[in-house]
C-alpha cells in the first residue's frame, strides 16, 4: 500500500492515518483463533498505564480508504479488526467501517470506550473497553454509549487489581450489561495472575468470560503479530 504524498493527502476527504495494516489471529473477543485483517489507525487521546500499543499514538502516515480495502483483500482473510489507537478518533473511521462492511467482511472493532459509538454501522462488532480505575483513565468513560450496545457488541474490562475486580463486577450489575452482551475479563498482562482473576469469576458465578490475549502467549506481543 503506498503511502499519499503530503498534499494529495491534505487534499483527500478520504484519507486516515494508519499505523499498520497485517495478517495475524484474532487474539481475544468473540473471534478469538480466526485469520484476521488488522487494520490499526493512529491517535489515541487516552493513555491507559497498560498500554501496550504506544507506538500507534504517533506518526503513521496517511493513505486513501480504497487503497486500504485493496490491501485488506489482498490478505484474503473474512475477518478485519480495525484497532488502534483509538480508531474513532479518526472521524473518517466511520467511513471505513462502513465500507469495510459493504464489501462482505466480518468487521470489528476495538474502541476505548471514550468516545461516542453512535454512528458506527450496525453491522460492525463492536468491542467497547470500559476503562477500570486501574488503567488510570477511568475519568475517561463515555457512559452514554452503555445503552447503545447490542448481543452484536461486546464489552471488555481489563482487570489490574482485585479493586478493579469488584469495581468491573458493580458496573455490570448497574448496568445489566450481562443480559444486554458478552462482557469480557481480561487480566491485565504483568498485574495480576491470570489464575487469581479466573479464581474470583468462579467464586462469584459471574457470567462473564475469562479471556486471555492470544497474540501474548503465541508472539509476546510483538508489534505486527
Ligand atoms: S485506549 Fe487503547 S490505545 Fe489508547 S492508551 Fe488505552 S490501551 Fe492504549
């Protein structure tokens, strides 16, 4: 995929800084195994302690929306995640989306959950991070979009603390996010031991799913894996 030149890119009303776009598995949520199209766009306004994709806060470089969906068939995979960063900081995202789903991909993407979800297409999956104390952003949390989700959607907390335990287990009862979609525990990858967090949903019966970060245990979490 080649990159714009600066100008043609200033002149584009279809252009989106990206970061990266690969083939890999999908490494968590719903279709967590399947042969996976990333595309990671740049930016993010959050900075989660956690973060293990800073290198996408910054540079990137700008590239047309048909010169993406040319490269994401060419990797010839039924499943494209579009990541960052926070991918709708990007406005144009929600054009990319759109069309990503018009050409007949399963489409997800990964949001911070700070940012209105509203004119996302229905057809994407959308997996919204809510952001524990933990992370540092919790501030950050745009509850508005809590009602908008579907069984189509997924929620994700990633887990720091047994604090952060007991604060995600009272957001979904308040909520009632169980009865609305999946929600997603996750442990945070060097903060608690991923058999505590197992421990404690089991304990408590909470009907969420445990889930590990696939790409972490295969690649380490390499960037580009
Ligand atoms: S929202 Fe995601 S990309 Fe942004 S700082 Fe938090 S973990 Fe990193």
């Amino acid at each position: 995929m080649n990159a714009l030149p600066a100008e043609a890119a200033a002149a584009s009303p279809d252009r989106l800084r990206i970061t990266e776009i690969f083939l890999s598995l999908q490494g968590e949520a719903r279709s967590i195994g399947w042969p996976t199209v990333f595309v990671r766009l740049t930016g993010c306004p959050l900075r989660c302690q956690y973060c293990d994709t800073a290198y996408a806060f910054h540079g990137g470089e700008w590239h047309q929306i048909d010169d993406i969906l040319e490269e994401v068939a060419g990797h010839g995979a039924r499943h494209v995640c579009v990541t960052g960063g926070e991918p709708l900081s990007q406005k144009r995202c929600i054009g990319l989306l759109q069309r990503l789903c018009d050409a007949g991909y399963e489409v997800s993407l990964e949001t911070s959950g700070a940012i209105d979800i509203s004119q996302v297409d229905t057809r994407v999956s959308r997996i919204l991070d809510i952001k524990t104390p933990g992370s540092m952003e919790v501030h950050r949390n745009l509850w508005s979009n809590l009602p908008l989700l579907t069984p189509h959607d997924q929620v994700k907390f990633v887990i720091c603390s047994r604090e952060d335990y007991d604060w995600a287990k009272g957001v979904v009862a308040e909520h009632g996010l169980t009865a609305v979609c999946d929600v997603l525990f996750s442990p945070s990858f060097t903060q608690i031991k991923p058999s505590d967090l197992a421990d404690w949903i089991v304990a408590d019966k909470l009907p969420v799913r445990f889930q590990l970060q696939l790409h972490k245990i295969l690649w380490n979490d390499e960037p580009g894996r």
